[in-house]
C-alpha cells in the first residue's frame, strides 16, 4: 500500500477530465484496479511457490533463465528504486515549501534519505514498525479526505463534459485506453511485499494476503477518492494539475480549498508529505533485499549481502548513497517514466512464467494470462509514444549479460544452480 499510494491520484483524473466524462473516468480506474489484482493474482501464486527474497530477480532467474534475472536485478538497482526515491525525496522538500518557507528541496530531501537509511539499516524490527507507523498515518488522511469529501460534498451524478471531448460523442475508447499506461503507474508497487517474502513467518500464506489485500484496498480507495473529484470539481477546476510542476498543487488542494477549508488544503500538502516519505521508506526497505539476493549470487560484493536475520546494511547504505547522489547530480524523473516500461516488462515476463511453473494453479495462471495481455498493451503505447524506453532496454540488456557473463564464468554451475 505504501508504494501504491502516492501524489498520482492526486493528479490523473484532472488530466483525464479533458477529454473523458465521469463515467468514463470511473471504469477506467475500475479497469486499472482490475488489471493490478490480475497481476496480484499471478504474483501471489508465484510467491507461494517461490518462498524466497528478491522479487523479479528471483522469479525470472527460477522461471526462465538466471541472465533475465539479471537484467531485472540491475534494473531494480539502477531504475526501480534508487530514482524514485530521489524524486519522493525532492518532492518531500518541495511540498514542505508550500507550507513553510524552506531551503532548497534537496536539503530536506537528502535529510529524509539519511535518516530513512539509518532506521532501515539498523534493526529489522525498527524497520518494520517504522514502515507500518508511516503507512497508517497515510491511510488515516487519505480515509480522513475520503469521510470529508462524501460527507460534504455531492452525491448526485455530475453532469458536465469534457471540453476536448472526442468528436461523436461515443465512448472515448483512444483516451480511455492511453491513460491505463498513467493509472497503471498509479498503481505501481502492488508487488512489493514478494521482494521481502523470505523474512515473512509463512511466506506461502502471508505473501499472497499481503499483495492481495493491499491491491484491493488501494483499488477501493482510488476508486472513491475519483468519485469524490468528479462529483465536485469540473473539468476547469480540475485543469489545476497542469501547474503542479510549479505550483505543487493537487486536486485534494482544489477540492478543500472549494470547500472553504485553508486547514483543509495545508492538510493535503501534509498527505503527500507522508505519502512520498512512506513510499521511500517502503522502497527503502524492499530495494537493498533484491541486492543483497544479487550479492549472494555475485553479481555484487558478499558485503552487500545479509547472512543473519537482520537487514543487509550494506545494501540499505548502498541504495543511500545512490538516491542521494541521483537527487544531487540529474533530473531523473524522465528517466524513471522511461524506464518504468522496461520495469513493467519484468512484471509481463513474470507473471507469463506462472504457465511454466510446475505446482501453479489455474485461476492464478489465467489472472497473469490477462495481465500479460493488458500490460502488453499497455508496455506498446508506452513505447510508440516515448521511444526512449528501448534505449533503456538496451542499456539495461548491456549491464545484465555482463554481470552474467563474468557470475558464469566465475562459477560454471551458475545456470544449473
């Protein structure tokens, strides 16, 4: 849920507005939802039958073949997580200006990676409650906005139009379809709970809950939180997101601010705070686990891994020292949305490898058939519209048969192990 819920929802549907009505706007996020529990489904299949740590990394490696793995297990480190919280750290900084007047987003932000690092790298207790404390105050606003905006806001159907509404006045198919590739990255992180599945008691039982439950709920929540925009905003009140780059104003800051409530919206500004500091402090703690998979392997040095029970602090300072050094030196928030087709290919290639997987059972195997499929569709507009992606594939491809190659020939029973 922690990775789930972020500023996106805060954001799309004002995108969305434009050319799509409420009732599309609602079955596209209920189509979304569906897809991620399709891919929930899948996931939690694989887990019970691969009880162990790493995510993609270990799935692609036990499924189809230890240089995927390798190429996903780079790509966690390089892409997946490392960016993201850099940018998660710089809107942290960005977002606290709107409350206060503050210094340069990056020094807060380098302050949240540092003190996040240490909680996450000491003890595992430490790190799990200080996970599970950052999640409930994020799911209490998020529920507190919900309560507010059902109870003072409209119930009745809203009744206006898009103002760039395709023409014909049909189902908008093409919009309705072009934005399952942002809602898809609304609901990224549904499977992070696989990355940490060997330090669950009863991996084969509380891994499928943990996914299962969380995409559920966090489909729920969307779901309402939209119905709650596009009863009571229209698409010129929503058009708001266009200045969020400069303004870092959100339609949770729209709706209360309408409602007459300046607490309400410094409240807004104090939910996306918690929900960037808890998806960083939730990949925080997932991401070092897939490192420290890859340095018992040898695709890294053993200091990156963990031989006891607790947290690999090596990988936990490793993952550190990259965000900080990403939010410092680049602008990474274009990379991340072109890489985050490459990471979406992972996830098609994992849940594809549930057919293959001896043990697997039927409803799970026809979930990731359909998640193969949707997020297939998905992955080519992503690609037809930023081409980019493929150079990350490439690069990607690069690193990933190198550190294969060099593991393999350093120990010949790689493959077969």
């Amino acid at each position: 849920m922690a990775n789930m819920i972020g500023a996106g929802v805060l954001l799309s549907t004002g995108f969305m507005a434009q050319q799509m009505g409420p009732g599309a706007i609602l079955l596209a996020w209920l189509a979304g939802g569906g897809l991620a529990l399709c891919g929930a489904m899948a996931y939690a299949d694989v887990a019970r039958l691969i009880q162990e740590s790493g995510g993609e990394y270990r799935y692609l490696s036990r499924m189809w073949h230890p240089l995927l793995g390798s190429l996903a297990g780079w790509g966690s480190l390089l892409l997946g997580f490392s960016a993201p919280v850099a940018i998660d750290a710089f809107a942290i900084g960005a977002f606290t200006n709107t409350l206060v007047d503050g210094p340069d987003p990056r020094i807060l932000g380098t302050l949240v990676i540092g003190f996040l690092t240490l909680a996450h790298a000491t003890r595992r207790d430490l790190s799990h409650h200080t996970q599970n404390l950052l999640i409930a105050l994020k799911v209490g606003l998020l529920v507190s906005f919900i309560v507010l905006g059902l109870f003072l806001g409209e119930w009745r159907w809203p009744d206006w139009q898009p103002p760039d509404a395709v023409d014909g006045g049909g189902f908008p198919i093409g919009p309705f379809l072009e934005n399952q590739y942002w809602i898809a990255f609304a609901f990224s992180g549904w499977n992070a709970a696989i990355y940490v599945s060997g330090e669950f008691h009863t991996p084969e039982r509380d891994v499928p809950r943990a996914l299962l439950i969380g995409c559920g709920g966090v489909a729920l929540l969307y779901l309402v939180v939209n119905w709650i925009f596009v009863a009571n905003l229209t698409p010129a009140e929503l058009s708001v997101v266009f200045e969020y780059d400069a303004t870092r104003v959100t339609l949770g800051h729209a709706l209360v601010e309408k409602m007459g409530s300046a607490l309400g919206a410094d409240a807004v500004s104090l939910f996306a705070i918690l929900a960037f500091t808890s998806a960083m402090s939730a990949m925080m703690m997932v991401g070092p686990r897939v490192y420290a998979e890859m340095a018992r392997d040898g695709h890294l040095p053993a200091r990156f891994a963990s031989e006891t029970s607790e947290p690999p602090m090596g990988s936990v300072f490793l993952q550190g020292a990259l965000a900080i050094g990403l939010l410092w030196t680049h602008s990474v928030l274009e990379a991340v949305e072109s890489a985050g087709g490459v990471l979406l290919l992972f996830s098609m290639l994992t849940a594809l490898g549930l057919l293959r997987l001896p043990g697997a059972r039927l409803g799970p195997r026809m979930a990731g058939l359909v998640y193969t499929l949707g997020a297939g569709g998905i992955l080519a507009y992503g690609v037809a519209n930023n081409p980019h992606q493929l150079w990350w594939l490439v690069a990607l491809l690069t690193i990933g048969a190198a550190s294969y190659t060099v593991r393999r020939q350093g120990d010949p029973t790689f493959h077969e192990a």
